[in-house]
C-alpha cells in the first residue's frame, strides 16, 4: 500500500517560480494549504539545490529564483515593516539588508541571513512611497526617519 505524502506527487516536477506559486509540472498548485506545506518543507542541500522533506519523505524540486518570497509586509508600530514570507513565518524587515536585483527586483535577506527573499508586487509597492532618489540617481529607503542606500544584488541566488 503506497504511503501518504508525495507518492502522488513524485513522478511530476515540482517547482517553486518566481511568481511565488508551486507547480507540479507546468499546472500551478492552487490548494492554498498543499503550497504552504511545501513552503513550510524546503531544505537545502549541500550543493545548492533544494529539495520538500515531509516527515521521512524527500522530493526533489526547482527553485526559479529564491526559496523565500515577501508576500506581504505589516507595519511593526515602530514605523518598521515586518515582511510576511510564503511559509507564514514573520521577519522585522532590516532595510540596511535590502538589495536590487536584476530586472529591479526587491530582495530582503532572511531566515537568519541564510536565504533571499523575492518581494511579490504588492510587498513591493507597499514600500513605494518610501523610494527616494538623489541627485546622482542613487536609490534609497526612507525608514523611520533614515535614508537607507538600495544596494545592487551580488548575483548569487541563494
């Protein structure tokens, strides 16, 4: 008798994208509940890769750009944000962390450092009114009174 878990499962390609969904194969996993298992499940192994570890299964998977997206941010009562990721879990928003990637993209360092994360749109844009400029066109965040530099990626997707 097959076990519960990824049995179902094992035989497709499981993807994380940039977008911040789950697919098996080329369809989009739209059970909310499924996506956040496997985002709650992601490990990574010593050479870079990632794989879902589901009690003692293990199923290998693509990650497209990072692990970790920002789905959201609330505000912390200090005039902060803390950032709301795909896991569920919180994080207090460190701008001095923030880096601009390739195409703009917003990413944020979290899970202790170890990991980037993609900030979807509405993260983004909830941040917006906060984007400054200078003279020179240098970019910077305006948080709680302080201008933050917008640091350039250093390429390495982690």
């Amino acid at each position: 008798m097959p076990r519960a878990g990824f049995y179902t499962v094992e035989s497709g390609k499981i993807s994380f994208r940039r977008d911040g969904n789950w697919y098996s194969d080329d369809e989009r996993i739209d059970n909310p509940r499924i996506a956040l298992l496997f985002s709650q499940s992601i490990k990574r192994n010593p050479d870079g890769s990632y794989y879902l570890q589901v009690a003692e299964e293990r199923a290998s998977i693509t990650v497209e750009d990072t692990p970790y997206v920002v789905k959201a941010l609330e505000d912390d009562e200090l005039g902060g944000f803390v950032m709301v990721l795909n896991d569920e879990t919180r994080e207090a928003l460190d701008p001095a962390a923030l880096e601009v990637g390739a195409g703009n993209v917003l990413y944020a360092r979290v899970k202790e450092g170890d990991a980037r994360a993609r900030f979807l749109r509405s993260a983004y844009y909830h941040l917006s009114d906060r984007f400054e400029s200078d003279d020179a066109g240098r970019f910077y965040l305006n948080l709680r009174g302080r201008r933050y530099p917008l640091g350039g990626a250093a390429g390495a997707n982690s």
